[in-house]
C-alpha cells in the first residue's frame, strides 16, 4: 500500500479537523461554496467527486466479465449479499437506532435524515477500496475485477430503486429525478468515461500507458477525497460543535452493520467451500461501501447541511480502521478455507 492507503484514517481525521476549524472560524466561505449549485447538485462537491470516482472507473476491466462463468458461487455470495440483504439491514438497524433506541437523543427530523444515510451507504457497495482490501488478503485480482464489474452494472439499474424503496419506507420523501441524476452523474457517465479511457490508453494491453495515467492521476483522486471530507464537516461544523455526540451515535449502528455484514459473509463463504483469495474480497466486498457515491446522492437529495450528509460521511471515518481489523481477522483465518 502506498503512504495515503496505509494511513488513509490519519488523513481523513486531519481533513475532519480542518473542516470542523475552519468551518467555525470562516462560515462565510462555505455559504459561499453551498450556493453553487444546479438542479439540487453543489457544482464543487460534484467535480471533486468526479476526482475520486473516475480514476476508479478506468481501473475496472469490463472484459473480465467474461470470465464470470468460471467460477461462479463467489460472484453469487457478492450479489445477494450487496443486494438483497445488506440495503435492509442497514435501513433495519438505522430504524432501530434513531427512532427507538435513541429517539429521546435526536429529534425527529435529524433522526430520519440519518437514517437516510445509512441506507444510502447500505445500497451502495464498494468499488474502490475493495481493491486494496483484495491486495491485502492476497486475493484473486482477475476475480475482484469481475465482482467489481459485475456490481457496477447492477448499480446503474438497482441503486435509485432500491434507495428510493428503502427511503420510502421510512417515510422520507424521495425526489426521483434528483435519485436518477445523481446515478447517471456519480455512476453512469464516470463509468463510460472511465470504459472509453482504458481501451484509448490500453491498446497494446501492457498496461504501461493505463497505469502511468492512474499514478498521475491517483493525488487528484486523494484530493478529491480529503477535500470532500474537509468540505462536508465544514458545512456540518455548527451542528457538530453544538453537538457532538452526534458522530457517536451515527458510527454505533454502522459499526455494528458492518461486522454484521462481514460476519454472514464470511460463515457463507465457508458453507459455500470457496477459496480464500475469493470468498475473502467477496466478503469485503459486501462489507464495505461506495461511500463517494453515497455522500454524492446524500447531498444532492437532502442538502449539504443535512444530517444525511454527515452520516455518509461518518461511514468513511468508521469504514477504514474497521476495513482493515477485518483483513487482519481475514488473514488470520486463511487455514479455514481450502
């Protein structure tokens, strides 16, 4: 892993910090930056998201999916796991949490907002990190590419759908074309792009030309982030100096959802006799969230000031340091596996 990987939670708490600071000292800057905005989306949110998720999308190798066939009960474990279970559980224990365990600590309106963000985390399963979760457990890389692929496509036509339900179901009103808008922005066209892009520079299918344009491209993509994260507890910096036991309670139900998740994942992968180097990314996979897009769509849906917001961004703050007690566990257990 390189430097910004390996200490990728030092790095979003420096980014929380300096949000938080300036937020508190310079409001002005952040109305500022919160008024530029079309159609529900901030203009500056949406280019640095854009700096995160395209280099992402031009590292997936749609050929691979051919490839699905081969073996194919790790690809299975992926999808019922990203798809039928994961999105309910999460807006199951969002329900439990904000409006019965600590409904006397949030009021009505910020608790439902919440909710709304898990489940935006929960119906968005991860395409980045996994990658670096995969290199860790030494898993099958030509086999995480398919997963990631796979579920990519999914995305574009389950994620509205799914969150829109989800959302409607805890009584949140849904603005279906600002839902549809940000998947085409945040999922589709990056995905093209990124398609167009590695058959432009991977002619020659060496890889040379594909990975000097990642390395060039890669401290964009770190800025993106950290400037996302500085950006959203800046405009969140009033609410969490008022009230900061806000982050505990949000990170209490995404904790115990994501070693939930992994948990399940993990003891069917092994009913299912799968290899480590696939049953291990396909639980990562499952456990951990496209949380770029989810704080992209919380934003667009419900502003950038909403409690939607900050909990899609409290998932990246909770996601790392657990993501990587999970591959030590994952390491640990490689001899259960054939």
């Amino acid at each position: 892993m390189g430097l910004f990987e390996r200490y990728l939670s030092v790095w979003v708490a420096l980014a929380i910090a300096l949000g938080i600071f300036t937020g508190s000292i310079i409001p002005e800057l952040f109305i500022l930056i919160a008024s530029f905005e079309y159609a529900h989306v901030n203009i500056v949110i949406a280019i640095l998201i854009w700096l995160m998720i395209y280099p992402m999308m031009v590292q997936i190798d749609f050929s691979s999916i051919k490839d699905v066939g081969k073996k194919p009960k790790g690809l299975l474990l992926t999808i019922v796991l990203n798809w039928l279970i994961k999105p309910f559980t999460m807006a199951f224990l969002g329900w439990l949490f904000f409006k019965g365990i600590f409904a006397d600590w949030v009021d009505p309106k910020t608790a439902t907002e919440y909710i709304a963000g898990m489940i935006l985390l929960g119906v968005a399963p991860c395409t980045a990190m996994v990658f670096i979760w995969s290199q860790l457990t030494k898993g099958d890389a030509n086999y995480t590419l398919v997963q990631v692929s796979i579920n990519d496509i999914i995305m574009i036509f389950a994620f509205a759908p799914i969150a829109g339900l989800l959302l409607g179901v805890t009584d949140i009103t849904v603005p279906w074309d600002t839902l549809f808008l940000s998947v085409v922005l945040y999922v589709l066209i990056p995905l093209i792009l990124g398609a167009v892009t590695r058959k432009k520079l991977d002619k020659a299918e060496d890889h040379s030309r594909l990975n000097q344009f990642l390395s060039i491209m890669k401290p964009y993509s770190i800025v993106g982030l950290l400037a996302t994260v500085a950006l959203l507890f800046g405009f969140q910096s009033q609410t969490i100096l008022a009230n900061p036991e806000a982050i505990v309670l949000i990170a209490i139900p995404l904790l115990i959802q994501t070693y939930g998740i992994f948990a399940i994942a993990y003891f069917a992968a092994k009913k299912m006799k799968l290899e480590h180097n696939i049953a291990a990314p396909a639980c990562m996979i499952a456990t951990s969230n496209f949380f770029e897009l989810a704080v992209a769509v919380a934003i667009s849906l419900f502003g950038l000031h909403s409690g939607a917001a900050l909990a899609t961004v409290v998932g990246v703050l909770v996601e790392v340091p657990v993501m990587l007690s999970l591959v030590y566990f994952a390491n640990k257990t490689r001899h259960w596996f054939n």
